[in-house]
C-alpha cells in the first residue's frame, strides 16, 4: 500500500493525517482531499505576485475603457491612466528606464490595498479577478508561467514601492513549493482519493501551477473566475460563488458534490472550508493567533508553516 512520507510534517499532524487517511479509505464512497493553494501548497502567494508581473510587464488591457471602468476614481484612476498613456506611447526600451514607469509601478500597485482599506476582503476578492477582462485564458496561462520562471527560486525578499500619497506598496517574492504537499497528493490519489485545489486565485494562473508543479490535472482546480465570451475573451462579470470563506464551501458543494474527509487550509479564506472537514482539517500555521485559537477549539491539525520542506524545483518546461 502507498506510504504517506512525513517529511517535515510535525509529529502530531503526521499521526492524525495516517489516521484520517486510514478512516476514510475505509469506507464506502471515495474519499475527496481539498486544499488551498497559496501560502499552504507552497510558500507565498501566486496570486498576488501574478498581478504584480502584470503590472510590471504592462499586462493588463489598458487599451479597454471597460479595464478602466473597474478602478475607482478614488483609488487614482485618472492619474494612473495618464502615467500609462504616456508609457504606452514610449518607445518599447525606453519604458523601463523612466521615471513615469517607476511612478505607475507604485500606484497601480497600491490600487488593491486602497479598495481592500474602503471595503473589505470579499469584495477584493472578487474584483481582482475581473481586471483581467480583455485577455484569454491561454494568455494568463503564458503569463503565469513566466511569473513562475521568475519567482521560483528568486530570492525571498520584500519589495517596497512608494506613492505619491506616501503609502508603502510591499511585494513579497521568491515562491517556494511546500514538498510535504507535492508528495502527500499523489500518494493520496494512490491511496484512492480525490484530489482537489480550491484557491481564491484566478482559475487559470492556479491551474497552470497545480498542474505542472503538483501534477493535478486542470479539471481538478477551481478558482475564481470571470464570465468568458463567445470569442474566448473575458468579460467583467464574476462567476459565482466567488472562492472566499462560504463561497468555498458553496464551490465544493457545486463542483465536487461530496464533503471532504481532509482540507488543507492557512487563513480565515479557508476557515469555513476547513470546518467541512469529515475527518480531518490541517492548519498551515502563519502566525495568526486568532485562527491559531480556533483551530484547537475545533481539534484541527496544526503545523507550522515554517517548518516545511521548501523546494524551488518545479517540474518542467516552458508552457505549450
């Protein structure tokens, strides 16, 4: 019978998930795992470092009126557009070199945490997905590979970009691939699970790395998402549910049709998926003491993530 390794997998957390794995494959229907992706798969967040790539690499379609329609004027939409005007206008080499490149790296990149201080995170949640109207889903697969090559094995550092209004705009870098994680999911596959992603991140960026980094086929991903067009062009209407806290829940309900025995989970994003647990919810401790608490009240499994295995290898080639 396939072995589940324990790598850097805490004592505790390593007997109880044998045990949970045990339970499960016991019984009469298939058992599903599901786990989140960023900060627990692997070390830091695809997401968000995808949407600094773009920016960085002038990505998103500021040609379209209905891009600049999902900025709010409050947020510096006017001023932001004018820096990317001019940018666009420059000659390709000369962009990165200018001081108006610099400025727009700070502002467009400090859009996100001005809507998320007004409104909270489940409405940021669903509005970061839809600033990707106007590209394809095998353009953002592309991207995202090249974000990837970039980040993975880069160094792990903060990057702090400062606005005009004084704000600070830190970018996290250097992902790493939790390698208790890309050997516990075949095993478990192995053991006759279902293996299942579930991720607040835009379906085709987390599907693109779960695929070629953890080998889960694309069917098996579920992220956040926009409505697509007739001509495999994204709009700006966001599928529901829209993947935070209950919003999970309702997706695994929706697409996967059966509860979890075990759901791997780092943030309060995951706290009501992880609660749906039958067998077993692991905590990938990051130091929230809050969730911390609730997660013994509820007799999850908690390892911290600092412990786990760290690999920059990722498994293959360019994107086809």
């Amino acid at each position: 019978m396939p072995q589940i390794e324990q790598l850097n997998w805490s004592d505790a957390v390593y007997t109880r998930l044998c045990d949970a794995v045990d339970r499960a494959v016991g019984g009469t229907e298939r058992p599903v795992a599901v786990f989140d992706f960023d900060n627990t798969c692997i070390f830091r967040d695809i997401g968000e470092l995808f949407s600094h790539y773009l920016i960085d690499e002038i990505g998103y379609r500021y040609e379209l009126d209905a891009f600049w329609q999902l900025i709010d004027p409050r947020d510096g939409r006017e001023h932001i557009r004018e820096l990317t005007e001019t940018l666009l206008a420059m000659p390709v080499d000369e962009r990165r070199t200018s001081d108006v490149y610099e400025q727009y790296l700070a502002e467009m990149g400090a859009i996100y945490a001005r809507k998320y201080v007004r409104e909270g995170a489940a409405p940021c949640y669903e509005w970061a997905v839809r600033l990707h109207v106007g590209m394809t889903p095998d353009e953002i697969r592309r991207q995202t590979v090249r974000a990837m090559e970039r980040e993975i094995g880069g160094d792990i550092e903060c990057e702090v970009r400062r606005t005009r209004r004084g704000e600070d705009v830190r970018i996290n870098h250097g992902i790493r691939i939790h390698e208790e994680f890309r050997r516990l999911m075949p095993a478990l596959e192995a053991l006759g699970f279902d293996v299942w992603v579930v991720s607040a991140t835009n379906q085709w960026t987390v599907e693109t790395f779960a695929e070629r980094a953890f080998d889960v086929p694309r069917e098996r991903v579920l992220g956040n998402r926009v409505c697509m067009g007739d001509d495999g062009v994204l709009g700006d209407e966001t599928c529901q549910p829209v993947l935070y806290r209950q919003g999970k829940v309702d997706i695994i309900a929706q697409e996967i049709g059966a509860q979890p025995a075990l759901v791997f989970g780092d943030s309060f994003t995951d706290f009501e998926m992880m609660c749906h647990a039958s067998e077993l919810a692991v905590l990938i401790d990051r130091g929230n003491d809050e969730l911390r608490r609730e997660a013994i009240e509820r007799s999850f499994a908690i390892q911290p993530q600092e412990r786990l295995t760290c690999s920059s290898e990722w498994g293959g080639a360019s994107f086809q």
